[in-house]
C-alpha cells in the first residue's frame, strides 16, 4: 500500500500534469456576464479610449475651473500686470514649452518647424496680426485647450497660464518696436500719442 506521502505527492503531481496539459481551458466560455479565463477577456490598451469629460456642473477635485477656448475668450481676463518678473517667467516657461514651434522670437520658426518637421504655417506666427489680435483670454484658452496642431498644455498650473502671454504680448511688443512688423490698424504707435 501507498503511504498517505506518496499518496499525496501522486495527487499533487498528476493534478499539475494534467493541468498544465489541458489546452481546453483557454476556450471556456462567459458565464454570466464573466469572463471564465483571462485569455479571453475584454480588454483595453492603455490610451485606447479618450478620458472622460468632467460631469456638467461639477468642479474638478483640484477646484480649479476649466474654460473651452472660446468661453476663455469671452469671459478671461488677464489678472497680471506685465511687470518684469512676470515677463521673465512667462519667458522661463515660453521656453520650455512653446519655443520649440512658434521659436524664441515667436515668429513660428522652432526648431521642429521645416521640412519632414511641422510645416511653415502661418498660425506659427505669434507676432502676426492674426495672433496679436487675439485677446488674451483667448490666448489663455488656446494654451490649456489646444487646437489643431497645438495640443493642450493642461500640464502649465492654469495660473501660469498667464505669464505665458505676457510674454506672449512682450514678443509681439518688441517686434512691433523694432520696426519688425507694423503695428495693429487703430493701434497706438509705440512712443505713445501726441508727438
């Protein structure tokens, strides 16, 4: 007779032979609404699906509100001054995130703007008359939204947001100074009026 060892150890190993042998498990079917085996399963690959919009109403759980491109337009407001550090950390994140298309001077010349980059498009220019007729809401909105070939700096804290175009405005002002592009019809010439 067999010791309840060697019985035991039968059991174990004619358990893991036959189980590891039969590929019929794999092909079980859904019972229930579930998934019998993981070989068969529903399933999704990360970044497959876009995210869910926030529920209408609701206030995000870092509590900062959220504007579509052309509500930011009609109801932003920039709340800075223009003052010269502002400036200096508009230009720090300018830099970091918009230089690379629209280029250090904002005239959409980056460093992947060219041939078998992004193309030379017009939109790249922020000191165009287009862009520096913009408001600055709007500006704002189009650097948390994104739109066509920008995507969405969601990832600059909404606050920052703004020094972005400040300095935004200090390129096209600067440009307009140096005589680089003419300024905005019905605009005020840079000395000032009454010369």
């Amino acid at each position: 007779m067999m010791t309840s060892r060697k019985l035991a150890a039968a059991v174990v190993l004619s358990a893991t032979l036959f189980g590891a042998c039969d590929n019929e498990l794999k092909r079980i079917e859904k019972r229930f609404g579930v998934v019998a085996t993981m070989s068969w399963q529903d399933s999704y690959e990360a970044f497959e699906e876009a995210p869910r919009g926030a529920v209408p109403g609701t206030m995000p759980i870092d509590g900062v509100r959220t504007y579509g491109l052309f509500e930011a337009d009609s109801v932003m407001v920039s709340p800075l001054a223009g003052t010269d550090r502002e400036i200096a950390q508009g230009a720090v994140l300018f830099g970091q995130f918009c230089a690379p298309c629209h280029g250090v001077s904002g005239a959409g010349d980056g460093s992947v703007v060219g041939p078998n980059r992004i193309p030379e498009l017009p939109f790249l220019n922020l000191r165009s008359e287009l862009a520096r007729g913009y408001s600055d809401g709007y500006l704002w909105g189009m650097i948390t939204n994104g739109r066509g070939l920008m995507p969405s700096y969601r990832r600059i804290p909404a606050d920052d947001r703004w020094y972005v175009v400040e300095y935004v405005r200090k390129l096209q002002a600067d440009a307009v100074a140096a005589g680089e592009i003419p300024p905005l019809p019905g605009a005020e010439p840079a000395g000032g009026e009454g010369l």
